[in-house]
C-alpha cells in the first residue's frame, strides 16, 4: 500500500509487483520471468513506508494541459473491480464462495487484533462471511520482511480465486508504516493497511493505473481518487475538493460499492437503532471520542433508525444525510461519508455554528448551541431547535419544528426562523414546555401559557410568542418567512381558547383559538366557518361575525362592522363556506337587517328589539317629531316615518347610553336639525345642531339651567315649553309686592328678588335650587325683604291662614327658619309685618307694636314649615354642568 511517491513499481506478466522490496531498496528492481500459465498469477501490493504528512500534497485536478475528470460513485467502483486489472493485462478476480477462511495463526496478538478488526469491516460491507482457522485457508496473514505490505494472490482462467498472502511485517505496525507516531492500533496507519491489503485478497484493484510509486499529479486518472473515496487509493484526501489529511478506518464509499457490486450488499449489519459518532452503541470505530483529531471513516448500516451524533465537538461541521454525501465533522473538512445504499435517519450537532442536512428519507436534525441551520429534504422531517437562533428550512412532505425549554430564542433578540412553514401542512411542536393556550392573532390576556402570533410587515416575518409567567409580555419568539395565517392545527402542544359569540338558535358560533365552528347548540361540533380557506379571526378586521343560524340549506351568518356599526349577512353551504351575500353592508337601523333578526332570535343591532322596533313618539311639536324607535331615536318630518337617525361620531345615539341625559325634543333647521337634551337628575339642558343626516355636528348651548334666558330663548324653536316654567320663551314676570326695598317677582315658575324699580336680584332658593311656584302647595311666598344679611321671606298657607318666616343669604338661599308656622293673629307674625312694610294677616294693621330692631323672636310653633315642604322644595333640580358628547 502506498503512502508516499519515490517507490518504483515493478510489473510483470505473471507476478505483479505492487510495492518495494530489498532489491528495490538496493536499486535494482525484480523482474519476474514472462509467461506464465494464466490460473497462477500471484500478486504483491508493496508497502509504503513513508506517510504524508497533513498538507504535504496540494490539489492538483488540472494535470498539465489535461483536466482530471471527477468519476461517480460507480466509475470508482467499476475501476476497482475490472479497470485495474485491465491496465495491468489481468483477469478480474473474487473468491467463488462468499464463505471465505483465513488464518492469522503468523501474526502477533496485536497485529491479530487489526485483522481481524479489518476483516469485520470488510464483512459489514458485503455478503462475505469470514471464518478463521488454524489450518490451510483461502487467505494466510504473515508478517515477515522489513517495512513490508504486501498482498500475493493466485486465481484460475475463470478469475476463481485460489489462495491469497497478505504480508505486512511486525515493523510496518510498530512503526506506523513509517509515521513513526506512535500509533499501533485502530487509528493508525497499520490499520488502514490492513483493511487495504485485504481489499486486494477479495480482488480489489487500486483506485487508478499506478502500482507502486506514483504521485497525484501525473498517476491519478480521476480527480477524486483519493483516500476520501477509496481506501485502495494512494493519494490522501487533501489532494481534492479541499478535503482533511486524515488515516480512514473503514472501506470507503467506492469500496463498498465495489465489493458489493462483486460479492453482494451485507444486508444484516446493524439492522437495530444505531448511533455512530458521541455514545455510540455500534462498536470503537464508531465512537468518536476514541480518536483525535476526529476520524474519517464511511458509515454502513442495513436498517434500524439510526443517528449520527457529533455533539461532542464545538467547531462549526457540515452534516449531510444525504447516501453518499460527506460531512465535515470535528473540524476536518469531508471525512464523515455515508454509503450510497445507508439511510441515517437523524443528526446531532455539537457547540459550533452547524449546518444540518437531512437526506430525502425523513429526518430528526437535533440542533446544539450554535446557531445553526436545519435543512429538511423530500420527506417528513423533524427539525429540533437548539440553544441558538437557528434557521430552519423543512423542505418537501410535512415537516415539524421543535421546541423545548431552553433551546427558545428571547422576545428581544435574533429569533429562531423557519424560512418555509406551511399552515395546514407543517407542524410546531411545543409539547414539551407544557400545554399553551392559542390566542390566534388576539393579543395576550394576562394569564399563563399563551400564545399568540402577528404578521410584521416591514420585516416580512410572522412571529409566533410565548407569554409563559402570564405577565402579558412574551417570554420567548419564533420567527417564520412571510405572512403566515397560523391556526391550532399548526401546533402540537397548545389548546384552543373556546369563546362561544352567540348560541340563541340551534346554532352556537364559537370560536376556537383563531376560526370559528358553526355548532349545534345541542352539542356536538359544525363545520368551520370558510370563504374558500378557513376564515381567520381578524383577518377581515373590522368586520367580526357576530351570529349564525342553520337554514335549510347551510347558515345564515351575520358579520357586523365594528367601527361603522354597520352588517352584512352570508349564506354558506352545509359545510360553513361561503356562497352568497343576503345583504350587502347595511345600517344597523336598517329594516333590511332589522328584518333578518328573526332569523337569529336576537337583537343585532342593539335597539332593544329583535325586529323591526315599535316607534314612540317623544314630541312632536314642531315641524319634527323626535321618535324612539327601538334603541334608537329618529328624526321624523311630522306626520310621517321618514327621516334620519341621531348619531354622534357616525354611530347611533343609544337610548340610555348617556343617562341621565335624555333627548327631549327635536326641529329641523335650515342646516340640520336642533336637539334639545335634558339631565334628568340636575335639570339642566343642553342642545345640539346636527347636520341633515341627524350626525351631532356643534354644542349650541354647553349644559345650563332650566330658568336661563339662553334656554328659555330657544325654546320658541323647539315650540314647548322645555324648562316646565309654563312659558314658552322668557316668561313675563308679575310682581307679587313692592312694600319696601325688595321687589318681590314671580318670573315664570320662580321667584325673583329684586331690587326695587330694577330687575336686578337673585332667585329665591332652597337647597340650592329655585323655588318652584306651586312646589309647596299651599305654601305660597307672599312677601321679601332685604335685610343687612340676606332677605327676610314671608311665606302664607292659604288653607290655613298660617305664616311662616324664612331668612336666606344674599343670593336668596333658605338658611333658617326665623318662625314656624304661626297664625294670622300672631303677635309673632305681626312684629314681622313692619319688616316687610305691609299688613300681612290684613287685619288693617301693619304690625302691633313698634320693634326694637330687626332682630325677630325664635320660632316655637312644633308645625313647622320644614316638615311639610322641605321635601318639595328639594325637588328643585340640582345643577352639575355636565356636557353631553
């Protein structure tokens, strides 16, 4: 076997010499006699005692003015079986019997050790069947000579082997075939030796026209003749496709398919679940972490689900599983081959940036802590996320993405990527971190486990995240090409956040993680909703289904406008999709959709009524009449039904929606219309001006009091009397008496206090509130007068001829009672009467003695005033200046 280039090769017709001896050495060359029978051809394969060192060769593929063809598989096979043999004049040869003895009774224990280690690896590979004995065998191991390796065969003119003598001398393993490194067992070039001069015992040729010294450049035929694809070659891998120098340890890819091309494919090695590489259970070639630097090798296995495991390095590596593609593992570049006839079902990749192929068989590639990138094939694969960010492509069939704790890439950063999901097709497996509730595209809720996805389109990604503490902030991200629609199919290991929408028919809409299900409300699951595809929550944003009813031939649907309060109902076939539209975007007022309410058994549009609503005439004293209709208010033309709705922002006014302020009354304008609001707990007004199609447009008033002059001006548009003070407009006032300083004036249904000769004063109060005329019947104020502190107001029960003397402060609100209730005849009232300049008990007399001061007596009578009009009295509405908008 040859490792270096200054050997000369030595051919003759009978003997073919493939190596070096003593006389070689001694510079002349044997040259055996010519002629010889044709069934007695031995063959010596020389040794090569002079390995390369890593590097020592460069790649030559264009040989002077001639380029090296790189051959397949099979051209390097075929070379191997016939080709070989051919450039030297001799017959293709094999053992007739796929049984095949050997005796290695010659060897030491170490050197028995490597044969047959290398026997077993020739056998994993082909239907040959070794078997060693201590007698006379079809191939006898010696080890005489010095630095020898040599392989001597003999066959018959029908290519029937007859014997074979592999000799490599104790020395060539001691010294490594001249590496002097040290190495003596499986990673050592003795081993390889031994594998290649059994090579040559089962008829093997050398990989191209060469027999003893030979170098790339001017010997090798293919370009890739080289020991990457064939352990019978000369020349190290370096010499090609910037391959590492490494000694290989098994048969390489061409060997393999020409010992099976001779003998048959081994169909029985390792045929269970077999893991070569890191914890391997497949034998010490197998196990990577008996070697270093990494080993090159090529894998064969006849069945099982089997994985290649280079999780102990942490260099980047190429891993491909593809048959018959090189991996570049531990840091050498293609030493890692897998036989064109092996399927590898999975991948383990170690610390580095890897980069993971899978073949087109299905695949499980395990990333590490790099970041790395998974590449599916034609089949179903199952790509497992590491540490890093990783890039994942599924390729062809249905393909899984996993996920686990700790191999999930943070919100905030460089997210794991699937470049090539498919809804519907693929899958994300999340199972292991526990059970997720899928949001769909809603965003999250405040609760543990969830999921939800959106679509950003500046990056041209959608993004998968995880809220697992339940903060509301996602906890980890993943990322997929384009805009993906993700629904709870995708997903394996997350649940469906069920929200029935309505279920008053036979038929519940429901939603479930990101569709909607037309089910029976009995029980049991509908169809999904589809327009085509699956319809996806807010994928149709602002519009939302909002009911559904099973008819004769499928389901009515209504879907409802959330911003413009607008519906539009579909007709589906008995399988939810989509066949029609029963009405195109129509008002929530409209008695088209008002109509279909019917159908759904429910209020659509939210006016209190399923149907067509009763109308009820607010007011109708003017050109317009202001109707309720349902939840709504209409603006009629007096005498008919025709008119707009109130809307404020484009949307219908709803009764009660801005309690306690109600409309009261309602007039067409020139622009318009005006519309009068009252709050019925403060009683105050405030009114709008609306365009033609009754839309609140202005304030015309902000919120005023039921006796203001701005009020009571309008109410001549409005034609009523909004206030309740008996006048429409500004009310005429009456004076009541004017005995003294104070004039004391009926204005409408309120009292003023007036200065006298001027119409300037406050209102008479209780509580805050005007006293309303005829509030405290029969209680009547009779007569006022200022004091230094307020006013004095005298008040009469007409039934009962009794008297009752307020005191209230400057702007006319009660403080205190100064009497009770007292009789006409009184001394109590009659020392009031010279206060309020008149006789009030009209018995002729104003008053009965002269006062001292204006200082009045306390009230003693228990029938106080209080008791039976106070409650009257605050029924006055309390003003709060709220605004409707």
């Amino acid at each position: 076997m040859r490792k270096g280039y200054w050997l000369s090769d030595d051919l003759g017709t009978v003997h073919l010499f493939d190596g070096w001896d003593d006389s070689v050495l001694a510079g002349a060359p044997s040259t055996p006699a010519m002629g010889a029978a044709a069934d007695s051809n031995p063959l010596q394969d020389g040794g090569d005692p002079y390995p390369l060192a890593a590097g020592s060769t460069s790649t030559v593929v264009n040989s002077g003015t001639s380029v090296k063809p790189v051959a397949t598989i099979s051209q390097l096979a075929n070379y191997l079986v016939s080709g070989f043999w051919a450039y030297n004049n001799a017959l293709p040869h094999h053992w007739g019997s796929n049984t095949i003895t050997y005796n290695i009774n010659g060897l030491n224990s170490a050197e028995q050790a490597l044969a047959r280690s290398a026997l077993a690896a020739w056998h994993d590979v082909a239907n040959v069947n070794f078997v060693e004995t201590t007698g006379s065998a079809n191939i006898t191991f010696v080890h005489t000579g010095t630095m020898t390796a040599v392989t001597n065969a003999s066959w018959t003119g029908a290519g029937i082997m007859t014997s074979a003598t592999v000799d490599i001398s104790s020395d060539w393993i001691t010294n490594d075939g001249g590496a002097r490194d040290g190495k003596t067992g499986l990673d050592s070039y003795g081993y390889q030796t031994y594998i290649h001069e059994i090579g040559h015992a089962l008829g093997l040729g050398h990989q191209g026209p060469y027999n003893g010294s030979a170098t790339y450049s001017a010997n090798a035929t293919y370009a890739n003749d080289t020991w990457q694809y064939s352990i019978m070659s000369y020349f190290a891998e370096d010499n090609y496709s910037g391959s590492s120098y490494r000694y290989v340890i098994t048969p390489q890819m061409a060997d393999i398919y020409a010992v099976g091309r001779i003998y048959g494919a081994a169909t029985a090695t390792r045929t269970d679940n077999t893991v070569y590489g890191f914890s391997s259970n497949a034998g010490g070639v197998y196990d990577f972490s008996n070697f270093n630097p990494t080993p090159a090798l090529t894998i064969y296995d006849s069945g099982g689900v089997d994985t290649l495991d280079c999780s102990g390095y942490g260099v980047a590596q190429t891993i491909d599983l593809h048959p018959g593609a090189f991996s570049s593992v531990g840091g050498l570049v293609h030493n890692i081959g897998i036989a064109t006839n092996t399927i590898i079902e999975g991948a383990i990749g170690g610390s580095g940036n890897d980069t993971m192929i899978a073949n087109d068989f299905g695949c499980t590639l395990i990333a590490g802590a790099g970041n790395d990138t998974l590449i599916g094939g034609a089949g179903a694969d199952r790509l497992v996320a590491g540490s890093g960010a990783d890039n994942m492509t599924g390729g062809g069939a249905a393909d899984t993405f996993v996920f686990a704790a700790g191999d999930l890439t943070a919100p905030g950063g460089t997210h794991d990527l699937i470049k090539d999901f498919v809804s519907g097709v693929d899958l994300i497996d999340l199972s292991s971190l526990g059970s997720f509730n899928f949001l769909g595209s809603s965003a999250f809720g405040h609760s543990a486990d969830e999921l939800d996805y959106s679509y950003n389109g500046a990056l041209g990604v959608t993004t998968l995240q995880g809220d697992i503490n339940g903060d509301g902030i996602a906890d980890f991200a993943i990322d997929f090409t384009g805009n993906i629609a993700l629904s709870l199919t995708d997903l394996v290991g997350a649940v469906a956040v069920t929200t029935v929408i309505e279920s008053t028919g036979t038929t519940s809409l429901t939603q479930v993680g990101s569709n909607y299900f037309l089910n029976p409300t009995a029980g049991g699951t509908g169809p999904s909703l589809k327009y085509g595809s699956l319809v996806v929550a807010g994928a149709a944003a602002p519009w939302i289904p909002v009911a559904a009813e099973q008819t004769a031939s499928g389901y009515d649907v209504a879907w409802k406008n959330t911003t413009s309060d607008q519906f539009s109902i579909w007709t589906t076939d008995s399988n939810g999709n989509f066949t029609s539209y029963l009405t195109g975007a129509v008002s929530g007022s409209s008695t088209t959709l008002e109509n279909l309410e019917n159908t759904f058994h429910q209020d659509l549009n939210g006016d209190g009524t399923i149907g067509v609503p009763v109308s009820v005439a607010l007011e109708s004293a003017g050109s317009t009449t202001l109707t309720q209709v349902g939840n709504s208010y209409a603006l009629y033309a007096s005498g008919t039904t025709s008119g707009p709705t109130l809307k404020y922002g484009g949307s219908l006014v709803v009764a009660g929606a801005a309690a306690p302020w109600i409309p009261v009354a309602a007039d067409q304008t020139a622009s318009g219309y005006d519309v009068a609001w009252k709050n019925t707990t403060s009683g105050e007004f405030s009114i709008w001006s609306t365009d033609s199609n009754g839309n609140f447009t202005s304030y015309l008033t902000g919120a005023v009091s039921g006796s203001s002059t701005t009020l009571e001006n309008l109410e001549g548009t409005f034609h009523q009397d909004l206030n309740g003070d008996g006048t429409i407009g500004i009310p005429v006032p009456v004076t009541l008496e004017s005995a003294g300083s104070t004039t004391f004036t009926q204005v409408g249904n309120s009292y003023a206090l007036y200065a006298s000769g001027t119409t300037s004063g406050p209102t008479l109060k209780f509580g805050g509130s005007p006293v309303v005329a005829g509030a405290a019947t029969p209680w009547t104020p009779v007569a006022a007068e200022q004091t230094a502190t307020g006013y004095d107001v005298a008040w009469k029960n007409t039934t009962s001829d009794q008297f009752s003397i307020w005191a209230t402060d400057s702007n006319g609100n009660f403080t205190s009672y100064l009497t009770g209730a007292v009789s006409g005849s009184s001394a109590t009232l009659k020392s009031y009467e010279a206060i309020f300049h008149q006789d009030l008990n009209g018995d002729g007399t104003t008053g009965a003695q002269t006062l001292a001061s204006a200082a009045a007596p306390a009230a003693t009578s228990s029938d106080d005033l209080a008791s039976a009009t106070s409650a009257d009295l605050l029924a006055a509405l309390h003003l709060d200046h709220w605004h409707l908008v």
